[in-house]
C-alpha cells in the first residue's frame, strides 16, 4: 500500500443494488482517477441499507455486485481498501460515541435527510434511518479520512461530518482532520425518462454491467424532446437528456456540437443522434465488460479483494478507537484516575 505520506480518503455506496452511470460519472470515475493519489478507502455501507428489514438476501447479493462493479470500472484492490462496513464492528463502537456529539437540530435541518425522509410517506421510519447520517459520518472519520468523493446529495451529510469533527477536536484533543468533500463532473445525472435522478428504483438507468445490446436498446427508448415531431423540425438541445448524455459520455467533442447544430436546425433525426450515443457508450462500457467476465471467472478473487480491505481498515479503526478513548478518557483500564492512583 505504501505512502504513510499520502493523504486519505473515505468514500462509500450503499449495497442496493448493481451501480449504474450516474453512480460513474457522479463518483466512480473520481475515485478511479484519485486511487493513485490518496490511500483508498471505499466501502460497502450495510449498515445503510434503509429498506433492510425486507430483504436481507438482496443485501447479500448486493455487497458482491458492488464489489464486482468496482473492480469492473477498475478499481484496484492492491492500491485501495475494499471495506465491508458491519465487519469493522468498530464503526457501532465509535457510532455510539459520536452519536453524544451531534444535536438532534442538526439532523432534522439535513436537507438531503428530509428529503429521503419524505420518501416513507405515512410508514413510520426505522430508527436507523435517523441515525444513517452518524453513521456515515463514523465511516469518514474512523480512517481520518482527509477528502470525501462522492454525489452532490452527500454534501450535507459531508457537512455534518465536519460539524463532528470539528467539535470533537476542540473538547478533546485533534483526532480527526476535517475532511472536504468533492463532487463528481455531473454531479446529478437525468434518468433515461429525463427524470431527475438516474436510479434503479425508478427503472431509468443503464447498469456497468448492461450489455451492448441492452444499452442499444435503452438509447432508443430514451426520452428526447418532446416538442420535436420530425427529424425536420428544429429540436431543444438544452436540457434534452440524450444531449446531457452526450455532454456527459462522449468524448469526441467535435461530434456531440456537429450533432447539437444540425439538430437545433432540423438537420438530424432522433436515431442518428442516439446510434451515436449508444457508440459512446458501448465504448465506456467495453473494457469494465472485459474485467467483469474476468472477475465473474474469478469470484474467489472478490473474496480476497473484500477480506484484505476490510482487514486493513479494521487495523486502521483499532488504532483510531484507541486515540479516541484516550481523548475521551474512556480508557478505564489503562489505570485508575489520577486522584486513586496516587491513594
Ligand atoms: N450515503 C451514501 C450514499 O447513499 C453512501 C455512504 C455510506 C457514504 N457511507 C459513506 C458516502 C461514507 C461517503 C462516505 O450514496
């Protein structure tokens, strides 16, 4: 692993389902760019999952898609910690601590929190649903994570992290750096349907791990501009998702604003600028295709990629709980208080 030196990062995703291109172009593709760079953490947030209790079997399966998609896009388990969240036991520890330091006011301003809290409607939220945002904060703090890469919905909780650590330091002593977050180029993806959010839940997204055909045939159902009839009517380039996607995945700029003039002025039909599409993406997608049926050949190797990170994250939280609860004075065993001992 190398580089005592390097700075750290923490970031995560949470076990629901297989990855798709907003989770790329939000995150992934951040991190793969960053895994030279910083000491690596990335892991898998079990303890997130807010519909749990239906379905633990999914989790499972979930946590070995998740890890099969990082190695897909390429990230390395060499260079990085692959960690599984509930096996660093750790993080409850530290959950149960931290959790003293956070006023209830701050949680229920979150915005992101509020939001998702909405989402449950009349059903009553599980508790761990309220202390989720504590938890994310003990994943960043317990590596003493420096930067934070992750979708433009996390800010908050990044914030909140902060506020944490920040208020942690000043009562105790400097444990933790206060770590900065960083969101991706898109920041939010548009769903296939022009829906603002790319997500499996809504059915508008295309996985890492489509295959072409499957991608092909996505792009043509995508939504374009409503307003267009014909390949001869000028058409909106602005907010149209397959231009979005364009901006996004295509890296052959020359292409993308020849296709946004001629179909601005009525000079290209929807299939020409989606076969282009699909091209761009196809050509994204091919090489994480190739390391997946690899990996999939290979599935004791995601195994070892799983025990190794969470391994060593779990050594790195051992040292961080120690410092903890020597700032806390928590560490009872380590003698009596000052006043007995000298009895
Ligand atoms: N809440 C994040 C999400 O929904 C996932 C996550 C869990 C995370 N722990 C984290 C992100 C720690 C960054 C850092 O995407």
């Amino acid at each position: 692993m190398g580089g005592g030196e390097r700075e750290r990062i923490l970031t995560g995703i949470r076990p629901t389902g297989p990855l798709h291109l907003g989770h790329y172009a939000g995150a992934l593709e951040n991190w793969l760019r960053l895994q030279r760079e910083y000491d690596c953490h990335f892991l898998i947030a079990d303890y997130q999952v807010s519909d749990y209790a239906d379905d633990f079997a999914r989790v499972r399966e979930s946590v070995w898609e998740v890890a099969l998609d990082w190695l897909a896009v390429g990230l390395d388990p060499e260079e990085s910690c692959f960690v599984i969240e509930s096996l660093v036991p750790e993080h409850a520890e530290l959950g149960a601590w931290l959790s003293w330091f956070l006023p209830l006011g701050m949680l229920q301003r979150n915005p992101t929190l509020k939001a998702e809290l909405a989402e449950f409607g009349k059903r009553s939220a599980p508790v761990a649903f309220f202390t989720y945002p504590v938890m994310q904060a003990v994943n960043i703090l317990m590596p003493r994570a420096h930067l934070v890469p992750v979708g433009e919905d996390q800010m908050p909780h990044i914030e909140m992290t902060r506020e944490l650590a920040r208020r942690f330091n000043r009562q105790f002593r400097e444990v933790f750096p206060e770590p900065r977050g960083l969101v991706g180029r898109v920041p939010r993806l548009v769903g296939l349907d022009g829906r603002a959010k790319m997500s499996k839940s809504l059915g508008n997204a295309i996985d890492l791990g489509d295959d072409a055909d499957t991608v092909a045939r996505k792009v043509r159902g995508m939504f374009t501009d409503p307003t267009r009839l014909r390949a001869t009517d000028p058409g909106h380039v602005e907010g149209n998702p397959v231009f979005l996607y364009h901006d996004a995945f295509n890296p052959d700029a020359d292409e993308v604003a020849d296709l946004k003039e001629r179909y601005a002025k009525g000079r290209v039909g929807d299939v020409e600028v989606k076969e282009k599409l699909t091209r761009a993406l196809n050509a994204l997608l091919d090489p994480m295709r190739e390391r997946r049926a690899h990996h999939e050949a290979h599935m004791d190797g995601v195994r070892d990629a799983l025990e190794a990170g969470t391994a060593r994250a779990r050594a790195r939280a051992r040292e961080t709980m120690a410092l903890v609860r020597e700032a806390l004075e928590v560490d009872y065993l380590a003698g009596p208080p000052p006043a007995r001992g000298r009895a």
